[in-house]
C-alpha cells in the first residue's frame, strides 16, 4: 500500500533470521503506472540480500551480500504526467531523510549484481536509452579496501567502471576514507580520486579529476541529449587541502568550445570563511549549455561569464559579474 503499486514474489521467499541475517526471493515484480502499455516497472529474477542484524539498530545498516540476478527496469516520463519511478513512498521518504542525521546511512561490502538492463523513455531525451549492466562486482579485499568493477553497454557502445573504496574500517567509522574512480563510457573517459575528511562534519575533503573525449557531440548523443555543440572534450579540477592553510579549488579546460576556468580558497566547508572564488567561462553559443541544463527556447548567441567574489567574518562581497 505504501508503494501505491502491486508488488509481487511469485517464487521462493526464504528469510534465515540470524546475526547474520539472509532474505531470498525469487521472480519479484513491482507494478507499472497505471497509465504504462508494460504491465510491470521492475522484474528481477533472484535476488539474496545478507546483512548485520544488529546494524540496523546501530548504524550504519551493513549489507554483507547483495546478490541480484535477471533485473530488467523500465523507466517512462512521457512528461504531460508524473514518471512512472514517482511513488507515494518518497514524499514519506524525503521527509524522513530530512530528520534523520547525516552519514553513511548504509555500507555494502560485497555486491554481485548480474544482467541488469534499464530502458528509458523520457521527454527530455531525443531517444529511448538501453543501458545493459552484464555485471556489476564490488569484494571487501584483504588489505580492507573495497574492490568496484562494472561492465556492461549503452546502446551498444561501451561502459566500464574501475575503482576502489576504502578503508572498510574508515567507511564503518564514516572518517578519513578514500576513492579512487576510472570510468568509460565509449570515446569519454573520467578518472577521480578523492578523500572524505567525515561524512557528518565535512570541513577538509579532497579531490581531484579528470575528463576527455575526443567530441562533445558523441557524448551528448550517447546521452540521448541531440548534437548539443562541437570540439573535443578536456577539463581538470581538483580541491587541495593545505596544512595550516585553506582549501584550494582549481578547474580548468574545455567542454567542446565552451572554455572554464575557475581558481579559488576556502578555509572550510562549513563555516566557508575567507571565502574567495573567480571564475571565467566563454563560448560560442549560451543556448547549447542552457539545453544541456533542460533551458529551451534560448536564441543561440556567443557569451563570456566573470564572476569574482569572496567571503569574510559573515560578509559576502561580489566584486564583479558579468556576461
């Protein structure tokens, strides 16, 4: 009732209730909009889910095994009426998130997720989109970091992500973990790493990244999102913490024609004193971006933004903007 929707298990359903407690179900289905052709949103084959009983009382919820076979997900927002992924379920959802204190909420250790395909339909895609996730592997290795390995396609074009996660021991503590992200998707490439100083008290994090391709156009058709302008793909960043000293932010590069740059300093990210950012962007067509941002009806014309602001004992001072 909660959901607003019929959801079925016409299989086995098994619950082993133990400190480590395991939930097995089989040929699970959750009910499409009423107004959806398809008569169901979600179908998965078997999925087994084990985790830390006692976590649930103490936080955060630990999931040993995620274990999912055979999912197929459709995805509707036809856009004269609410996407078919709204249920009653996430108003209840959101006002509970925002009682509830931050952090990590809940951690996985081992995730064995196997043929997974997603179709979306939506108004504010050019085309339907098939992702295809053959498998999606994450292990607890020895050294006590987490191992992410996923492959899989879009369209036919290629998708792989590579990364590791850790400590454990941080993740459970929700202090001083890192993350290191290498993914594809065909002819783009995007590399980060970051660390999280604490997830309920986040001052100092750190992070660095990387972007490139080779043309803009292919990702953004790849996105089902038309030819939203031309040249190639490369942009940096990186947020760098100084002992004794404050947080540094740098990006620079290019996303097609449109160029970036951005140079500034904060002391932390709670209090954001002695704030000071510049920025600069510059292209030859405002309307491409503003479409990418879901703005339409924006005449195409050439721009250069200045930003230049800082921040100091409570004051915040715009020394410049334009465009």
């Amino acid at each position: 009732e909660e959901l607003g929707r019929e959801f079925e298990i016409r299989g086995e359903f098994h619950v082993d209730l133990a400190r480590q407690t395991t939930v097995i179900a089989e040929d699970v289905r959750l009910a499409n909009a009423e107004w959806a052709d398809a008569d169901d949103m979600i179908t998965v084959g078997r999925a087994e889910l084990r985790f830390d009983l006692w976590s649930l009382f103490n936080g955060p919820v630990v999931l040993e095994l995620v274990d999912i076979d055979d999912t197929n997900i459709l995805l509707l927002n036809p856009g004269d009426r609410d996407a078919n992924w709204q249920l009653p379920i996430e108003a209840a959802a959101d006002e509970k998130d925002a009682a509830d204190e931050p952090g990590m909420g809940v951690l996985f250790a081992q995730i064995d997720i196997d043929r997974l395909q997603v179709h979306l339909e939506s108004v504010e895609r050019e085309r339907p989109l098939h992702l295809v996730i053959e498998r999606f592997d994450q292990s607890h290795r020895e050294n006590d970091y987490l191992d992410l390995e996923v492959r899989g396609s879009l369209d036919g074009r290629r998708v792989e992500v590579d990364g590791e996660l850790g400590t454990w021991s941080a993740l459970l503590a929700g202090k001083d973990f890192e993350a290191d992200l290498d993914a594809v998707l065909d002819t783009f490439r995007l590399s980060a790493h970051g660390r999280i100083d604490d997830v309920v008290d986040l001052r100092r994090p750190e992070f660095e990244f990387t972007a490139s391709g080779p043309d803009i156009d292919d990702l953004t058709r790849m996105l089902g999102l038309g030819e939203e302008g031309d040249g190639d793909i490369k942009l940096s960043g990186a947020l760098a913490a100084v002992a004794d000293g404050p947080l540094i932010l740098k990006v620079e590069g290019n996303l097609g024609r449109t160029e970036i740059n951005a140079i500034g300093e904060v002391a932390d990210l709670q209090s954001f004193e002695k704030l000071d950012l510049q920025a600069t962007a510059s292209g030859p067509d405002l309307g491409r971006i503003l479409r990418l941002a879901g703005i339409h009806q924006v005449r195409e014309s050439p721009f250069m933004l200045n930003f230049d602001a800082e921040m100091e004992d409570g004051r915040f001072d715009i020394r410049e903007a334009t465009m």
